[in-house]
C-alpha cells in the first residue's frame, strides 16, 4: 500500500515539470541586441552592417503616450501581427524557440496562451522604458 503511493508521487511529480522562466534581459542579449543594441537603443552591429536602422526599444512607451504597448510588441517580436515593411527586417521570433505557452488573462477576460520567453522579452523591454 505505502508503495503504492509512493509510485503515485513519483508519477506526479514527474508529470509536472518546472517551468522554465528565461530572464528576459539574457534573452535580448542573445536574440535581439545584435540588431537593437545591448542598449536597445538601436545601434546593434547586426542591423548596422545590413544598412537598416533598428528602432529604439526604449522609446516604445514615449512614442505610445507613455504608456508601454505591450501587446503591440510581443505580436512584433512573435510575428504574429506587423506591417509588411518588417518582412526582411527582423526574424519572427515566433517560429523559433520561445518556450512553453502559459495562458494571460487579458483585460477583455480572455485568456491568450503566451509563451514564456514573450512574456520574459516584453517584461524586459518594459523595464528599461524611457520616463
Ligand atoms: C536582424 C535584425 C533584428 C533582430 C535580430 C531583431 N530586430 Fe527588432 N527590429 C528590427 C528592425 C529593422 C525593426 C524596424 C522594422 C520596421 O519598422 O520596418 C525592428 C522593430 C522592432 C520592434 C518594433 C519597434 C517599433 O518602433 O514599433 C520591436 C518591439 C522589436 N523590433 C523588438 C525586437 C526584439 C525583442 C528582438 C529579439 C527577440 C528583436 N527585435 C530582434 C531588426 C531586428
């Protein structure tokens, strides 16, 4: 009987895997600075040597009324929804790997699965707005 529990746990347990959590700031180092800079000012040396001038990331929320556009940027980052001047611009990060979808409530009550890594991106950008 004891054993018996006792495997049941180990199921349980194994059938519940830690959530990955990556740090944003590492991930826009390693995905997204080349182009926007380790700064996200801009002046990344990927965009730099392709001619192309990649926005600044701390202005999104000064150029949006002060307040962050969070939707807005992780459908840009994810590829989900830009205009189609990006196409040649920047990769859409949503066919790669951004890790598990955790479902977000939002404001309208419904709840969108979101990967991790979009959320850690988005907290990131967030983090480092302009005043
Ligand atoms: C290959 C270069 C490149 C890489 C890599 C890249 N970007 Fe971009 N990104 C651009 C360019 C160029 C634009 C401007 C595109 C346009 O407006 O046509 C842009 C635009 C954006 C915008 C929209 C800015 C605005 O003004 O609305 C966001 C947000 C953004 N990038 C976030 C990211 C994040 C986060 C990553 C990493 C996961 C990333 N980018 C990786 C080149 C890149």
């Amino acid at each position: 009987m004891q054993k018996r529990l006792l495997i049941m746990l180990f199921f349980a347990a194994g059938c519940t895997p830690e959530l990955e959590v990556p740090n944003g700031k590492a991930k826009f180092a390693q995905d997204c600075a080349g182009c926007h800079g380790t700064d996200a000012m801009g002046a990344g040396p990927v965009a730099q040597s392709m001619g192309v001038l990649a926005p600044d990331l701390t202005q999104l929320a000064v150029r949006n009324g002060g307040v962050f556009p969070r939707d807005a940027v992780m459908a840009t980052i994810d590829g989900l929804d830009r205009p189609p001047h990006f196409a040649n611009a920047m990769p859409e990060f949503g066919a790669g790997d951004l890790g598990e979808a955790v479902i977000v409530e939002t404001p309208d009550g419904l709840g969108t699965p979101t990967p991790v890594g979009l959320i850690a991106l988005a907290d990131f950008l967030e983090s480092i707005q302009a005043p």
